[in-house]
C-alpha cells in the first residue's frame, strides 16, 4: 500500500527548521520531490532529527527504508534518513511530543518496532496485515518476537493466524474502564441486577476477542460477576423495600409449598399486582440469595427441597439411578423427574448415561 505521508529520522546540517523544507528523495535511484516539516528544532550536538515528509507523488514505503535528501537544482546532497513511520498523518502540536517517543521506539530493533505498533493501536489491537504493511518482516520473524514480548508479559497474542496482537497496557486500561463503567451504572440502576453483555458491546465497540478477553480477565479476578446474562461488580446488591421484602418472602413461602408446579409467573405477577420489570427483579433475587434454583427448562425448586434430594440421592448408597428409581426414591411423577434429573446432570450432581444416570 502506497503513501503519501511518511515520517523519517533525518541527518542534515544545523540550519533552521522551522519552516517547511522543499527537497528531492533519492529513493531505489528514483528522485522525487517532496516536503518535510520538523518535529523539532535541531540541536548542534544532535546530529538526526525527526520530520514528517511529504512526496508528491505516493511512494511503497516501509519500515526502516533508506534514502538520500538532496537540495533543489545541482545543490549537492544535504543528508540521508530511514522510514520510522510509513504511514503518518498531520498532528497538533500538542501531540508533538508523543509523536517524538513513538519515533523513538521505532528506531530500534523490531522488538521495539513490534511493541510500539501495538501500544500505538491501543484498544483496537494490531493485526497481521497492519504489520506487513508497516514492515518488511517476515511471518517466522513476527510470530518469534510476538511469542518474546508475551512472555515478557507486555502483550497477550489474541490470534496466530492471523496474527492478532494486544498489549498489556491496553488491557489493564480496558478492564479500569468496564469497572467505571460498570460502577456509574449501578449507581443510576440500583433496582438493576446489571448490565447485559449486550448493552457492554454497544457502549466499547471493541473486537469481539478483545472484549471477552477483558471481561474473562475481570471474571477470573474475581473483579466482575455474572448472573443470568447480566455483569455487575461483586460487591454490587439491588436494594428491597421493605414492601418488596414482604412480597419475597410470600414467593419464597410458596415455592417451598410447591405451588410454583401449578401457577405460571403471569399468574403470579398478577396475583402480587406486580409489573413484569418487577417481578423479574424479585425472581431475581430469590436466585442470587440461593433460596430457589431455575434449571434450564424453566424447572423451579426451592433450594431446601433440593438439599433434601442430593441428601436422599447419597443415602440411597447407589452407583446409578434409572427414572423409575428416582419417581419412587422422590416421589415425582415424571412430568418432574426427568427435568429434576436434568438439572442434577448441570450441577454436577448425576451424569447421563444412556438411560440411567451415574451418581458422581
């Protein structure tokens, strides 16, 4: 990919530089004319500087390429310089100075060269084609020096093929940001239990892998929770009123009853004058406080009816159980046994194995 912009590290002679300078390049023995405009001014003691160059006409440039600058006209050659950045674009001024250290890094090897690219991309991490487009590395080279930096723990490898590189620094700064954000939400939502994954998608706009990779990071931390397709952070609990407590309680109690078997959640929403956004809140917290467990199906039962049956599971002294023994060890019909079954075989409690159930 051709440009038309470029920034070099230049070796000229101390004259002033604060205005644009109308040069020739002498690049592959072609000459053409162009434009630098100084990041900084010269120093006497300094000998290379940096400058954005402007070809006029776009030039297949990469990484660490060399060429000649010659004066206009027969004026004599006035110095040489090397490619840092094949592909520039103008900045202010106030961001001289970063421009300054990105060029810096980049005149090292292509350890530094690589590391710098990624922390450049930020958040929206490096792929392979921005590399080869930047550099003329090969793919052992790039895949030998990411595998360096990653130990080092300065960058996590997203992709091999292709390549896909994110830096460290990134991450850490991506996991700060869903944390704030995650906190704000909760203080304008306290009656929310948290925020889909969906809605975290929206807000960052991030690469699919880049994301999951912060919310795993976050998750394995212990930083984050999740909880019905919902994130929020762990110290984070809706609040009740005391009316709301009532009403939980009353929930409670008729799960407890079984009652839950033969009334549907419309039925109950309308029996406590509840609109659905707060029965789902109550529901909610019957789950997070363990007083009830939702399996898959829809299946509901109260926690303390669920110990009883693990509890009667593993005084049976049984190594398997088909659906006859467990309708006659529970007392279930099998309208509720095969789904009771299936929620032990999440829990970790059974494992299915053709028609009968392992006990674990």
């Amino acid at each position: 990919m051709k440009t038309s912009c470029f920034d070099a590290v230049v070796n000229f002679s101390p004259v002033d530089r604060e205005k644009p300078l109308d040069v020739s390049l002498l690049i592959r023995g072609e000459k053409i004319s162009a434009s630098f405009f100084f990041y900084e001014q010269i120093q006497k003691e300094k000998s290379e500087c940096f400058a954005c160059v402007h070809p006029r006409q776009p030039l297949l440039l990469k990484w660490k390429d060399k060429f000649e600058v010659h004066g206009p006209g027969k004026t004599p050659l006035m110095g040489e310089g090397r490619v840092l950045n094949p592909f520039s674009e103008k900045i202010s001024q106030g961001k001289v100075k970063k421009r300054i250290a990105f060029l810096e890094q980049l005149q090292g090897d292509e350890i530094e060269m690589l590391f710098a690219l990624i922390q450049e991309k930020g958040l929206n991490g490096l792929k392979e084609k921005e590399i080869t487009a930047f550099s003329s590395l090969t793919k052992e080279i790039l895949h030998r020096v990411a595998q360096e930096l990653e130990t080092e723990g300065k960058i996590r490898i997203l992709s091999f093929t292709p390549l896909f590189l994110f830096s460290q620094d990134s991450l850490d700064f991506l996991c700060q940001t869903i944390l704030r954000f995650l906190a704000q939400f909760h203080k304008r939502n306290p009656e929310q239990k948290g925020v889909s994954q969906e809605r975290i998608k929206k807000r960052f706009e991030l690469h699919p892998r880049i994301l999951s990779l912060g919310l795993k990071h976050l998750s394995r931390a212990g930083q984050i929770k999740e909880s019905e397709g919902k994130l929020a952070l762990p110290e984070f609990m809706m609040t009740l009123t005391p009316e709301e407590e009532g009403i939980l309680r009353e929930l409670e109690d008729l799960c407890l009853k079984g009652e839950f078997r033969s009334l549907s959640f419309e039925d109950l929403r309308k029996r406590f004058r509840l609109s659905s956004k707060k029965f789902d809140k109550l529901f909610s917290f019957l789950i997070e406080r363990k007083k009830i467990v939702q399996g898959k199906d829809g299946l509901i039962l109260h926690s303390k009816w669920l110990d009883e049956i693990i509890l009667r599971i593993e005084k049976s002294g049984k190594k398997e159980l088909a659906v006859a023994d467990f309708k006659e060890l529970t007392g279930l019909t099998r309208k509720y046994a095969i789904p009771l079954l299936e929620l032990l075989d999440q829990m970790g409690v059974t494992r299915r194995k053709g028609q009968i159930r392992e006990i674990l």
